[in-house]
C-alpha cells in the first residue's frame, strides 16, 4: 500500500482527506480486491446515525488479507507463533498455511450450520487458531465475537447471550505464565444456560482433562482434518457486520460494538501502513490479546491486508522473568514492537538489568496503545529499548473507531513525550466545553470529538440502535464524541487526558464503574457502592470501591475477601478492586447523585481540595469518609 512519506506529504494528503473525503478513501479502497465496485463511497448522518461506506461494494475480507497474497508470498511468513514457554519450539505460519487452516475451519463451521450472519463466540487464548477462527468466521460471512479470556463465566454467558451465538470456539487450557488456566470448564459454565449455543469446538492446547458433553462439543483436530483446505470466499456487502466486540461504558452492561466489512478493512489496513511505516522484511509484533480491539484491528487483520509477517505471543512480560518481551525482540529479529504504557511501566520498575542482556538491535519503531502514556515511561521506552533511535508512536484510538485516529506516523511526525500528536488523514477532531461550543485555536483543553465519519466508525451496538445514539452521537449534536479529555499545545499536537465519564482504564482496559458496582452491590450484606478510579503505578488507573454494609461496623477482610469474589465472579480478575472501603454513607447530592468527584479527591489523598461540597445532601459523610485515611496515614 502506498504510504505519506514526509511532513508535507501528510500535510497535503490531510487537506486532500478534508476537502474531498471521498475521492480520498476511494483511491485507498481502489487497492483491494472487490467482487463488485461501490455505487457511492458514503452516505452519512451523525443524528441516527446512519453510516454506510462503499455503498454496494461487495467483498471477502479474506480474500484480502489472505488469497491476494499467494502469487507472490505464499511461503512468506504471515505469523510466528511464539509459546508462552521459551523452551517450546517456535511455529512459522505461511500465507499458504494460513489459506489452508483458514479455509479447512471454515468448512467446519459450514457443517455445522453456520451460516452468514450468524454469531461465533471466540474464547480462547492467544494462539494461531484463535485467529483461524476469525478468519473462518469472516471466510463465510459468519460474525465473530471474540471474548477474552479473563473473563468469567458470567461475563461470558451474558455477551453469548446478547448475541445469541450459534457456535463456541475455545480451549482445554490455556498457559499463562507459570499458570494453566481453564478454559472448557468456563465455557461449561456459561453454556447451562445459553440456548443458543448448538457447538463448541475445542483445540486441545494443554491436555488437560475436560467434559465433553456428546452431541454438543466436538474436536477441533478431529474435525478439521477431515476437511478439504479449500473454501471458496463468501462474498458480502462493504456494510455486512464483520464482528462484535463487547466494551464497557459508563452505564449498564458492555456493549456490542458493531464493525462492518468494507471501510473496516480499508481504514485498518491504510492506518497500519502508515503509523508503523512498515516495509516488506519487516518483523512486527503487538503483544495485545486478540480479546481486545488492537488484536482485532492490528494482530489479526491490518498486518495480514498489508501482507505482513507478525509474532503472535502467548505469554504473559514477566515469564520465565522480565526480560521475556526482549528476549523474544531479539529472537525473532523484530523491527515493531506494539505494546501498553503499563507493560512498559512494569517492566520499567522490574530494572535494566532485564534490559541488558538483550541486544534490541532490530528494533525501528516503537509503539503504545490503550491509555496516555506518562512522560518517565516515554523516556524510559525510547531510551532503553529505542536506544535513542526509534520513533514512538502514541497511538490513541478506541474499540468504537475500530483504527488508530491520532497518533504520529512514523519517522515523519515530530514526537513529543505523552502527546499523540496529529490526526490521520481523514479524521477531523475538534474540542468542545461542556455546553457543546467549539474550542478552537490552540493551547487549550476541551471534550475530544470527531466531526466527520470515518471508514471504520462504529455503527451500531449490536440489538440496541437507540444506545450507540445515545453514547456516542447525543451528547454533542452531529459529533461523535470519544468519552476523553484532550489537550492542543500550542502546535496542534493533541494529548489525550483520560475519560471524563465513568469509565477507569486499567492496564489499558476499559471497565465501567457502573458494572463493577452492580457486582458489589450483589453482595447481601453490600446496600449501596461507588466505584472510582484512582491513579496508579503501574496499572495507570486502580479500582477503589467504596462500600455500604448493612453490618456499619463491619470492615472485616472476611467482607472485602468475599466481595473481590464476587466481583471476580461476575466480571473476571480485571475487575477486581485494588482497595475497598466500607463507609456508613456515600457523599450525594439532594438529588440522590453520587458525587464521584469527592471520592476520587478522597482516594487520591487530597483532602485539602474537595471543591465545593455546599450541594451535598449530609456533608457529614466526607469525615466519616476521610477518617481512616488519616489514621492509616495513606
Ligand atoms: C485501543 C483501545 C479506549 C480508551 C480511550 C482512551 C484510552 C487508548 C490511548 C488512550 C491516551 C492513548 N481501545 N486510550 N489509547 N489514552 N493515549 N494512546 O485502547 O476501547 O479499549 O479503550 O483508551 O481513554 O477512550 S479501548
């Protein structure tokens, strides 16, 4: 794919984006293969919304990212899978392997009874053919809806039921670190009741001993065998569902995030080729989960419609110890790496002499994804594992816009420490204040939204229409608003600060407060909870839950053990608060809303700041509140 190649390459190429949208995105799309050209490149309305790109476009994903490469790089590598256990042999996956896998499960899912439109559930971990399985999904028109595999039960039976999945691709086991961790039995669990589920279909990855229920849970191995490696493409309109991909928001349960096939794969694919600059021999590796958007956009599809070769890595930074990350860097010569701020801090704070041993040599670009990165751990990235040489791209972006929208391109944007700098091409970001006015000009701050739609925004929130209007396009009239903070200096480099509703992004993961409350909440003893974020080491943001026990007294570790159950229970350990805090009261409003503000300030430690408490309902709660922090001195 043709990339900008200098400053005023992109200056140019963002003007074009802006002044003629569609002429812009057609000649991007125009070098993919479609079975049959679009009539109208977009149609659009931010009110509905209603948001259809390459109108009556029809293609195959797949054949994208897979078929249009096997003239030429058939034996190229498209993945090396690296286990979770150094001393387990490394796998090498061609294009022509990958063709073959793909095509063979897709049969699978054919037999039985998969169909287009219909809803596949990913649990699995992250192996080759937790990628096989999106890819069969998409080879047939089927959706998949990836779940990671931290999740409970639970969790899982409630995105499985939302969708009503026909089908369940999973595991045994899967390692992690020195841990094996279940995955069948989990799926055993959520499947008592979703009566939508007609099979799974589960690799044998850790030979541990499962239940197969007869007539519903089949053999990946066995059954794949069998089938012939050839699958001819189902053909499906630019604007047919490609997948599902459940996120927390600031109210209720997750939402199905929706994707489409056409601008997905177009946005995607013109978005890594231009952030990473990668170039034909280069080796990359995002060490994201395929459970969350950035393996979905750039483990899984963007390299392949690039025609890259990736590391798909099983393990966990610190296994055997700290030095994995660089180790495998080293091994497998790798040119971009991809990884979180708050790995970065964790292995930052585990010491250089995981560092040194490593030689890094490979390395050309450095990226970050999932939440700001402070500046210390930019320096720390760019100096001990850049060496000074590598760019770094601070990529923000959300599940929602399905690519990265800011961030520097790289070894053509000038970089600065915790600034994701400037839009891509055809993305038009603007700050509003609170009331929806503009905030124009620079050296300001505002409410980050998008003006004009993009190929690979979200369209809808799978079986609730009315809610993706409600989050994403009703706060500000005709703009997409993103749920972040965002700064531009005083050259229109923008710094992204943080949600500004109710959403704490630990490790890079997104949770919302109101689900976490309504787990604690579960609890008998537990009559009301608040959940905030607070500021974090390593994880950039904790989980502080402020509890109501009907038993005041009660502050027992008996208590808070139980409800980290709970929470674990219901969510999965991602969820899990850092700190719980049994109060007698909650600080409200006379109208009965929490005012999380004060929480956060208490959890943050500064008391001397908690703005203005003249609305609150009993002031005589923050005492009681602030109390134990005093005597605790913390
Ligand atoms: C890709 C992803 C989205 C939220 C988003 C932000 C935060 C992500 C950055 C960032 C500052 C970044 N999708 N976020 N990237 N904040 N700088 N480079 O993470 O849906 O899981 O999360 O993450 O708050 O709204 S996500």
């Amino acid at each position: 794919m043709k990339t900008v190649k200098s400053l005023a390459d992109y200056q140019s190429e963002y003007q074009t984006s802006v002044e003629q949208p569609e002429k812009f995105w057609e000649k991007i799309a125009d070098q993919f293969l479609w079975k049959n050209r679009w009539s109208k490149v977009l149609d659009w309305n931010f009110t509905e919304p209603t948001i259809q790109w390459f109108v009556n476009g029809t293609l195959n994903i797949t054949e994208n990212c897979i078929d249009r490469h096997l003239s030429k790089n058939a034996h190229k590598t498209a993945f090396i899978f690296e286990p979770n256990e150094p001393s387990e042999s490394t796998q090498n996956i061609s294009y022509q392997t990958l063709y073959d896998e793909v095509c063979r499960l897709a049969n699978v899912l054919k037999k039985l009874g998969v169909e287009k439109g219909d809803r596949v559930c990913i649990y699995m971990p992250m192996i080759p053919e937790a990628i096989y399985g999106m890819l069969a999904c998409a080879r047939i028109g089927a959706v998949h809806s990836v779940v990671f595999g931290g999740f409970s039960a639970q969790a899982l039976k409630d995105r499985i039921n939302d969708s009503l999945c026909k089908v369940v691709l999973t595991t045994d086991g899967a390692f992690r670190g020195n841990k094996k961790i279940p995955m069948k039995a989990t799926v055993d669990e959520a499947l008592i009741e979703c009566p939508s589920v007609k099979y799974t279909l589960v690799f044998n990855r850790t030979n541990d001993t499962i239940k197969m229920q007869e007539g519903r849970d089949l053999n990946w191995k066995t059954e794949v065998q069998s089938q012939p490696d050839h699958c001819e493409p189902v053909y499906v309109d630019a604007e047919h569902p490609l997948f599902i991909l459940y996120t927390s928001g600031s109210t209720g349960k997750p939402k199905g995030v929706l994707h489409t096939t056409g601008g997905y794969m177009v946005y995607t694919a013109y978005s890594f080729a231009n952030v990473f600059q990668y170039q034909p021999n280069d080796i990359y590796w995002c060490t994201a989960d395929v459970g969350w958007i950035t393996g979905h956009s750039y483990i899984t599809y963007a390299p392949l419609l690039n025609a890259a070769t990736s590391v798909i890595f099983e393990g966990i930074p610190t296994y055997p110890d700290a030095g994995r990350f660089w180790q495998v860097v080293d091994k497998h010569h790798v040119t971009h790496f991809y990884t979180a701020p708050t790995a970065i801090r964790a292995l930052e704070a585990a010491g250089l002499e995981f560092v040194k041993p490593y030689k890094l040599t490979s390395l050309k670009v450095l990226g970050s994804v999932g939440e700001p990165i402070n500046e210390e751990a930019w320096n720390w990235y760019s100096a001990n594992i850049g060496k000074n040489k590598c760019p770094i791209v601070d990529t923000w972006w959300q599940t929602e816009t399905g690519g990265i929208l800011i961030s520097p391109l790289a070894g053509i944007t000038p970089t600065k420490p915790g600034f994701a700098t400037l839009p891509l091409p055809g993305i038009q970001p603007i700050l509003v204040d609170d009331k929806g006015n503009e905030i124009t000009g620079n050296n300001v701050e505002g409410n980050l939204c998008i003006k004009f739609p993009w190929p690979s925004i979200i369209r809808t929130t799978y079986g609730d229409h009315e809610r993706c209007k409600q989050t994403y396009f009703s706060t500000y009239k005709g703009l997409y608003f993103t749920g972040d903070g965002c700064k531009r200096d005083e050259n229109g480099n923008y710094r992204i600060t943080g949600r500004v509703d109710d959403v704490i992004n630990v490790s890079g993961h997104r949770i919302g407060t109101a689900e976490v409350e309504s787990a604690l909440n579960m609890h008998e003893d537990i009559v009301e909870s608040a959940v905030i974020g607070y500021p974090h080491e390593i994880k950039g943001q904790g989980i502080y839950a402020y509890c109501i026990s009907i038993n005041e007294h009660i502050n027992s570790d008996d208590l808070k053990k139980e409800l980290i159950d709970l929470v674990n229970k219901q969510i999965g350990p991602i969820a899990k608060p850092d700190k719980i805090q049994i109060v007698r009261g909650l600080p409200k409003t006379r109208s009965g809303k929490i005012m999380r503000r004060i929480l956060r300030k208490i959890a943050e430690g500064d008391f001397a700041n908690l703005g203005d408490t003249s609305t609150l309902l009993d002031p005589t709660v923050i005492n009681e509140i602030i109390e134990p922090h005093l005597k605790n001195n913390n």
